[in-house]
C-alpha cells in the first residue's frame, strides 16, 4: 500500500491508485480480498455501477425480478423490511477483514441466484466473474447529477470535508479523475465498450431511461437474465408492482429506510435524497458547467456514449 500514489479524497478519506483507478483507503483491504478469493458462479447477477449513479435502486429492482415468484404477495416482500444494501451487498464490503474462509463459505451456500453489488470498474472485476457465464447489469448516470449526489452525500457522511474543499476544488479534482473508483469516464467507458463487445454479458442502463421509462427497462433487466415476464404476469400486473415496490418515494418512507446504518455504519437515510434528473443545474456555476461539459467532450468523444440530460 505504502507503494502506491495516493490522494486525498473527499474528506478525510484517502485514495490509492490501484490499478489504474483511485481505490479508497477504506475499501482496500476488501477489494483485494474479492478480487483474489471470489469465485463466481454462473447463475451470479452483478449490479455494478459507479457510486451515486443510482445502484441503490437498481439492486432493488434485480433482487425484485429475479426472486418475483418467491416473493409474490406484497405483504412479505423482503424490501419492506431490508434495505437493498442489505439483500444485495457490496462484495468489497464482505470481503473486508479477516476470516475470509468463513465468508467463502457463506456465500457459497446462499440461495441461487446470488445477487451482489460492486463499485469496482470493469477490468478490475475478478477473473472468475469475467470467465464465468454470470451476468452484469451497469448503471450509469449523467455526470453532472453523479458529481452533485457525491458531493452532497460525502458532506453529509464526513461534515468537516464541506470545511476542505469547495464544490469547486471537488469538481477540479473529479475532472482529473481524482474520485473514489474513479476516473468516472474510465469507469462508465470500460462497461460501455463490455456491454457492446459482449452484450450477453454485461447490461448497460442509464438512470434517466430508468426513469422516464422504467416498464420498457425492467423487462429489458428481466430479459437480459434469462426470465423474461410471462404474459400472464405482465397482464397481472406484476412489473408495475416491482415499479411501485422500488420507487423512490416507496423506499424513502419505509421505515426500514428511515434510520438505523447500513455496510459499514452508513446512515440509511442518506441513500434516498431527491431521485431527480438535473438537480445540479442548483449547484453549478456557470465555469463548472464549461468545465465539465469540456471535460465529458474530451474523454467521452467517439465512444457512442453520450448523455442528453446534460447543459
Ligand atoms: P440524489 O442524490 O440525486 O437524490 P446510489 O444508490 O448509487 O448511491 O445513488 C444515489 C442516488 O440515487 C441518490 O440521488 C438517491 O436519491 C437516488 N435514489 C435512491 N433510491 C432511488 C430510487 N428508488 N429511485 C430513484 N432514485 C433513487
């Protein structure tokens, strides 16, 4: 570790540059760990996604489809008492500290599908995840509401960090890919290329599709991982129920959602802020604005990626 160029992030938290992308120190130890000792298999669903792009909602919505028939009266339905975090989770999260014996063998006697989170960008998943026929669904979100829910959440998550840098000096830093898990075009761009080289693998959605047409991409989700909607469930209304079931309102007043932590002593609440698309037109200033938008023109140019959402 004490090899590695390092940063300071936002916060008091510090970045390590790992394989070409700004690990945080707090998350090291437990990326090295699944990258060295998870072994996927191939019914694996992986939700991936850059932070505050809006993974929360998307492991509500895989957990949702995939165990639909387990959990088809609404009454009993686990994210009435869970958070997605907690049915869906991190697998740096699990693989930090010691005893990873014992968490290989939790994991390998949960219930199939096994649906996992990570933050971890494309090239640095684990070989098992990239050889195995398990699937990955990536969510992706403009880059301008990303920045500002980052921004927001890490004030809110470490307060003295408002007292260290600007929204200014944040977004300089961001801009040079200075980001936990970042750079975020690198992040987003390694999926992108994935999902098209191999579209069987990898899943790219966008949170403002999610949003504007959450029916046409929840089948799409239920269709990519090999169980599509029947008929009959989709005239029973069994998409719109998921819909409901894992909206922002509906998971924001859950009482499960409203307090108590959640990983590594996260605040619940802070998961759920607005849901919006384009809050940062209430935090850029017009220089940030050409500063990103400059920016995205420069690392995104040529992929096909683009967002329209956007200045
Ligand atoms: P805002 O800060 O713009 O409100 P992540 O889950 O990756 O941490 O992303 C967090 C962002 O997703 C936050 O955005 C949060 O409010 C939003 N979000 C959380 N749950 C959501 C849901 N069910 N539907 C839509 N957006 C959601």
């Amino acid at each position: 570790l004490l090899s590695l160029p390092k940063e300071s992030g936002w916060g008091s938290r510090h970045l390590y540059l790992h394989q070409h992308f700004w690990c945080p120190s707090t998350h090291f130890q437990g990326v090295i760990n699944f990258q060295n000792h998870f072994l996927a298999k191939d019914s694996d669903v992986i939700v991936a996604s850059f932070p505050k792009s809006g993974t929360t909602w998307l492991k509500a919505l895989t957990f949702s489809i995939l165990n639909r028939q387990r959990f088809s009266s609404s009454h009993n339905h686990p994210l009435l008492t869970s958070n997605p975090h907690e049915l869906v989770p991190f697998l740096d999260f699990i693989f930090h500290g010691d005893n990873i014996h014992d968490k290989l063998s939790h994991l390998s006697n949960m219930t199939e599908p096994r649906v996992f989170g990570t933050h971890l960008p494309f090239p640095s998943l684990p070989k098992s995840i990239k050889e195995s026929s398990c699937k990955i669904v990536y969510i992706c979100r403009n880059p301008f509401d990303t920045f500002v829910s980052l921004w927001i959440f890490a004030n809110k998550i470490n307060p003295h960090s408002m007292h260290e840098l600007t929204i200014e000096e944040a977004l300089e830093k961001s801009c040079k890919g200075i980001v936990g898990f970042g750079p975020t075009w690198e992040h987003m761009l390694g999926y992108w290329r994935e999902s098209i080289a191999n579209p069987n693998k990898v899943l790219f959605l966008k949170y403002e599709e999610l949003k504007e047409d959450a029916n046409f991409h929840v089948k799409r989700v239920a269709e990519f991982l090999d169980c599509p909607f029947t008929k009959e469930e989709e005239s029973n209304g069994v998409i719109e129920n998921i819909i409901k079931l894992c909206s922002f309102q509906k998971m924001k007043n859950l009482d499960v959602n409203k307090s108590g932590t959640v990983g590594r002593n996260l605040e619940k609440k802070y998961l759920f802020r607005k849901g919006e698309i384009g809050d940062w037109v209430n935090y850029f200033s017009p220089a940030m604005i050409e500063k990103l938008s400059k920016t995205m023109e420069e690392k995104l140019s040529g992929s096909g990626l683009s967002f329209k959402t956007c200045s």
